[in-house]
C-alpha cells in the first residue's frame, strides 16, 4: 500500500481554509483514479516534538507509488495539485510519499 501523507500548517484564516479543503478540494480529490481511502484527522491533533502543531493531516491510500504517480498526472490530479495551491500554498503545507508494510 503506498500512501500520501498531507500536513497542513495553521492557515491564517481557518474557517475560509475548511470552507475550501471540505467544500471544493476534498469532494474533487476523491474522484483521483485509484485512491483507496482518504482519512482527514482534525484537531486536537498531539505534536510529540517543539514546532508548529498541524492543523489537518489527510492520509491518502493508493496500491502503489506506481498508481499515485498515475492518478496525479490525469486531468483530476492536475485539477487537485492547481486547486491546493488556492488555499494552501507550498510554504503552509508538507507532503510525503511512501509505500508501506503491515508489520
């Protein structure tokens, strides 16, 4: 299972952000060719570390890094990848990919 992991950082004004991310983003991402499941956690979420507490952080699941590259290079993944860049630019958001294992 290869995932991709979204940490979004605090947005200047939240209630604009979620209006956005749940109302526009979240219904177009969800129509990526190949995503098995996308999980949002919300506050309160728990920074073990010093820094920034996330304000949303969204797991999407894809059977491979192969079928994520896929779904990100048709027509919706373009849209998805133009339309983050509305409500959350580069600098307030961290995106990571990798496969894993059961263990």
């Amino acid at each position: 299972m290869a995932k991709m992991l979204v940490i979004y950082k605090t947005p200047a004004d939240p209630a604009a952000f979620d209006r956005h991310y749940f109302d526009i983003h979240l219904p177009l991402a969800k129509q990526l060719p190949g995503l098995r499941r996308y999980d949002v956690s919300k506050q309160p979420i728990v920074n073990m570390l010093p820094g920034e507490t996330p304000y949303i952080v969204a797991t999407l699941y894809f059977d491979s890094l192969d079928a994520m590259r896929a779904a990100f290079a048709t027509e919706i993944g373009k849209a998805c990848a133009v339309d983050r860049r509305k409500y959350a630019p580069d600098d307030r958001v961290t995106m990571l990919l990798f496969d894993s294992e059961a263990m």
